[in-house]
C-alpha cells in the first residue's frame, strides 16, 4: 500500500490536477459567495467581484441565447464547464499534467452531455424523440456521435499541445547538450542512453527551452486552454438545445414560412386588383366629367 501511494503521481499523473482544479474552483465560489453577501447598499464593488459579474453575465448570455431564457438556471452548470478546463490549463503552467489530457476526463465529461441530450429530449418532446429513429434507423448509431465528438476534440486539442511542448523540451535539451557539454556527453546523450544528462551539473539548466517555449505554453496552455473550454460549453448546449426543440418543431417553423410566403402572395394579389379597380373607377369617373 505504501508503495503504492508513493507512485500514485506515476499512475495518475492527472490526480493532483483534478484535484486542485477543485479547490481553487470551490475556493473562488465561495469567496464570491461571501464577498457579494457582505457588501452594503451603495458600497463600491471590488475589482474581483465586477470581473465576476462580468463573466457570470457572459456565461449567462451564452446558455439564454443557446437555450432560452427559461433555461437560465443553466448558468452554474455552464460556468462549471468553462472553469473546469481552463484551470486545469492554467495549472499546467506548473508543470502539472491538465486534467483534459487524460479521456477518462474528457469521456466523463462527454457521457454527462450525452446523458443531458437524452433527459432534454424526453422531457420536451416526450417519444416523439424517438421518431427520427423510426424515419432513418442510422441514427440509432449515429446517436452516439456526440460522445465521440465532444470527449475526442477536447483531449486531442490538449494531448496534442502536451506532447508537442514535450518533444520539443526533449529536442532542446539534446541541442544544449550538444552544444555546451563536450563531445563524450553529447554522444552519450544523443546516443540510447536519453537519461544521461541527468548525471551533469547543467542538466538543471535548460536556457534554450527557458528563453523559446514559455511563448507556446502560453499559447497551448492559456490560449487553447480557453478556446477549449468555450467550444465544449457551446458544443453541450447546442446538443440541449437541438434535443429540447427536436426535429419537429423545425418542420412547424418551415410551415409557418410556406403560410406566411403564401398570405404575402395572396396579399399582394389583392393589392393589385384594388389597384386595378382604383383605376378602372378613375377612368370611369374622367369620361363621366368629360
């Protein structure tokens, strides 16, 4: 057992990430939640809570727009999402592994979306859900898709930038050791033996890498970090949404376009043969004074 608790950071490298993401998640709520109880009437908000407010507002924009007013409620949820990948990100820049760069995450996150589909969809639709299965049975298979999609474009996007930043560090730490250690180090660690630059002094001492990849983990931590979090947030209430209004509803609102178009012809016909009589009475009337 001990042994076992020793290695836990080998097993599951993405544990502390998970983890912590939840604290500081759960920490910043709570400091909101105190913060925003406490302020009297015409006090001026703090820098924290006017940033708060605006993200909140943001978020909840976001799910009204997506879903509708009605699903208001949806904002924590969302928020939750949103949050939970881009911390996970942000606390990457500390050399921990992102929670996203594990698909048991991502596959977890994935399964709760599609579960949501299901639970919208049922809800507002009632078995008329089921219709679409009746009309193409492909979508019996097809259903799944959104697990795939959701779970797979998040933990490649993150995956992918982890091992881009890790073969570069791997690269760069070869070329230090090519070119400031002499030419029986840089055989021996260009050579099988890639752990032998652990055994100097500069090993330590990554300038390279210190002076070139802060950049790219700005831009694959903080920046797709962000991206990331928007797009599955998005992605999920789309599902919600497309599954609370169904496929049914697009053919009422396309019925009531055809009727509309259809009442403006009949309109405008109308308008012209009052036209017509207009000036016929017109004509008739001029030949009367004459």
């Amino acid at each position: 057992m001990s042994q076992l608790t020793e290695n836990w950071n080998i097993i599951t490298p993405q544990l502390f990430s998970i983890v912590a993401t939840l604290i500081i998640i759960c920490s910043f709520c709570i400091t909101y939640n105190v913060k925003i109880r406490n302020i009297k009437e015409g006090e001026q908000l703090s820098g924290f809570l006017v940033l708060t407010e605006s993200f909140i507002t943001s978020i909840e924009n976001m799910v009204v727009t997506t879903m509708g007013k009605k699903f208001r409620h949806l904002t924590p949820y969302a928020m939750y999402i949103f949050m939970y990948i881009l911390v996970s990100s942000v606390i990457s820049l500390l050399g921990f592994e992102p929670l996203t760069s594990s698909y048991t995450v991502t596959l977890s996150m994935a399964i709760v979306s599609f579960i949501g589909i299901y639970y919208y969809g049922l809800r507002y639709q009632k078995f008329l859900f089921f219709i679409k299965f009746l009309h193409n049975p492909i979508e019996i298979f097809t259903q799944f898709v959104p697990i795939l999609s959701l779970s797979f474009r998040l933990f490649g996007n993150m995956i992918a930038g982890s091992i881009i930043l890790g073969l570069l560090y791997g690269a760069l730490i070869n070329a230090e050791g090519a070119i400031f250690g002499h030419r029986g180090m840089a055989n021996e660690i260009w050579g099988s033996d890639f752990y032998a630059q652990y055994k100097y002094w500069w090993g330590g001492f990554n300038f390279i890498s210190v002076i070139m990849l802060p950049w790219l983990h700005l831009y694959f931590d903080l920046f797709d970090g962000f991206i990331q979090s928007i797009v599955f947030t998005m992605l999920t209430l789309s599902y919600w949404s497309n599954a609370k209004d169904g496929e049914h509803s697009e053919k009422e609102s396309s019925n009531e376009h055809d009727h509309t178009r259809k009442a403006k012809k009949i309109k405008a016909k109308e308008i012209k043969l009052e036209a017509k009589e207009i000036k016929s009475k017109g004509k008739e009337m001029a030949q009367a004074v004459q």
